[in-house]
C-alpha cells in the first residue's frame, strides 16, 4: 500500500492507495471522462483496503487467476475464484478490504476502469428522464461478453497510446456508460436483481442468523425472506457466492459448531477429572480449566440437526 488509505477517493487518486505496477494509464493520454489503468498485480497480496469512489468502478481481469477474498471492513470474507474475463462493477459508497493469492506463473492482468460521474449521470439522466438521482449501480461479479469486448478494446487503445482528443476515446466512454447503465443499475430503495452473487452486507446477514438459530429448523423461505428475494432466486445467488446450496451451509455450520462443543465438552471432563485426581474432589477451578458451562441442550441440538440436514 503506498499511503494510508482513506475511505473515499477520487478515480483521479485511486492508483496512490493499491498494490502492483501501473503499466498503462489514460492519465499521460488525456482521456476525458474515462479512467483507465492496466494493472501488474503481486501474486501474492495479503490485505488491503480499496477506497469508495463517486465513479462507476469497472475491474477486469484480463488474464492470470486467483483465489480472492473481499469483505466489507470487519465484515465476514466473502471467497471467489478468479480467472481470465470475470468482472467486478461497483459504485461502492465504502470502503472494502481485498486479499488474494495466484499461483505461480498466474499473476493478474488487470484493468481498472472508473467512468467519471459526468458522462455516467448523462447517460443515466438519458435512460431515466427525470429519475436519474434515484437510480443507483448494482454490485456485480461475474462474466458479461458485451462488457469483456468493451474492455478489451479499451486495452488496446491503452496500448496504443491513443490521444484523448480521438473521436474513439468519446466513443469508448458513452459505450462503458450505456453499457452499465442499462445492465447494471436499479432504483434506489427497489430490491435489485443481484448478479453475481449477494452483496456482502446481505451475505453476512443471512450467516448471522444462521449462527443464532443453529438449533432449530432453518427453511430457504426464513433465509430468502431476510434479504426480501424469492426463494429461488435467493438459492441461486446464495450458492454463486459460497459455493454452496443455503441447506448445505447451514448444514456446515452446524457441523462446526458440533465439533466446536464436542472438544469444549471434552476439554471440560478432562479438567474435571484432573481436578478429582488432584484434591479429591470433583471440584473445577475457572481459572485453571476455562469456560465449560455448556449447553447440553445446544450440543444435542446441533448434532440431531447436522445428522438430519
């Protein structure tokens, strides 16, 4: 990182807080309206904080993979697997760590793209006539042909040193616009169509309330109902963000917190018995033996149900 990270920036300052090398940038060019930045990145980067910014923010990996992580801060690690053609589409109000690892040989090539809020409000004001500043950008992971051509075709004015008085850098700008504007926001306050996966604030509340009600049944219909999606949609968005089905899951934790009781439970009788050889008595000591008022019930509760998902 090459400066304290703040929580907000400018698409202008946004190279000053990442990691990697900028190997191209429209900046020397002078490309109006559009922020373009092609990335060498570390193959190994261990946490750092991406700033919010007012434009639009495109990024597209243009070859290489990884195992990447992002979360919002002090949120609950959301973990994606990452290959040549996924993009990520934001217009994020905070700020969101990101940790990722590439194997060796498979480092990411990367295009950053910010679309400055000029040209990006026109073409929202020309699609929404009067209803522009209800309109907000949906969060996007994933694969989109039309978006992917875009950019590739970015990269290569970037690499051909186009000036941004050229006719095609105006083009390129309006397309990125009307690109996202059309496939990628909603109205402000309406449930979006979430496209890659749920956002991470609505990830991790469906996680927290799993992990509160662990002992009791848990339908899709109670999950789906929490961020207000159709049960369907919600199992497909659910699993394209974890990798698994909302029962599979509930199934997991219920698991791990089986085991977790299970060595507490066992770390509990091996103290008890210690505390009988020692004085005679099976008294436990706190301070020595730590926590062990479990629940019994809990404990049975989570192994019926693990056993029964």
């Amino acid at each position: 990182m090459k400066a304290t990270t703040p929580e907000r920036t400018t698409a202008a300052a946004f190279p000053r807080y990442l990691t990697g090398e900028v190997v191209a940038d429209s900046v020397a060019l002078q490309w109006p309206g559009l922020y373009a930045r092609r990335w060498r990145l570390p193959r190994v980067v261990d946490r750092f904080l991406v700033p919010a910014t007012p434009e639009p923010h495109i990024s597209c990996n243009l070859r290489g993979m990884a195992e990447f992580r992002e979360r919002d801060v002090g949120g609950a690690w959301i973990t994606r697997q990452i290959r040549g053609g996924d993009l990520f589409v934001t217009r994020s109000r905070t700020p969101y760590e990101v940790h990722f690892q590439s194997p060796p040989g498979e480092a990411l090539d990367n295009l950053s793209i910010h679309i400055a809020v000029e040209p990006f409000l026109a073409a929202l004001e020309a699609r929404y006539p009067g209803r522009a500043d209800r309109m907000e950008v949906v969060d996007y992971f994933g694969r989109d042909e039309i978006l992917w051509t875009i950019c590739l075709t970015c990269a290569e004015l970037l690499a051909a040193r186009v000036p941004g008085k050229s006719p095609r850098v105006a083009a390129l700008t309006q397309l990125f616009a009307a690109h996202l504007v059309e496939q990628y926001t909603s109205a402000a306050g309406q449930t979006p169509v979430y496209r890659g996966g749920l956002p991470i604030h609505q990830l991790r509340k469906v996680e927290d309330y799993v992990t509160e009600h662990l002992a009791e049944e848990t339908s899709i219909e109670a999950l789906a109902e929490l961020v207000e999606l159709s049960s369907s949609h919600f199992a497909h968005v659910f699993k394209e963000s974890t990798g698994m089905t909302p029962l599979q899951f509930v199934t997991r934790q219920r698991i791990t917190r089986a085991q977790q009781l299970i060595r507490e439970t066992s770390r509990s009788l091996n103290c008890r018995q210690w505390q009988t050889h020692r004085t005679g008595t099976p008294k436990e000591s706190p301070s020595e033996c730590g926590p062990s008022a479990l629940s019994e019930g809990s404990l049975k509760s989570c192994v019926f149900f693990a056993a029964n998902s």
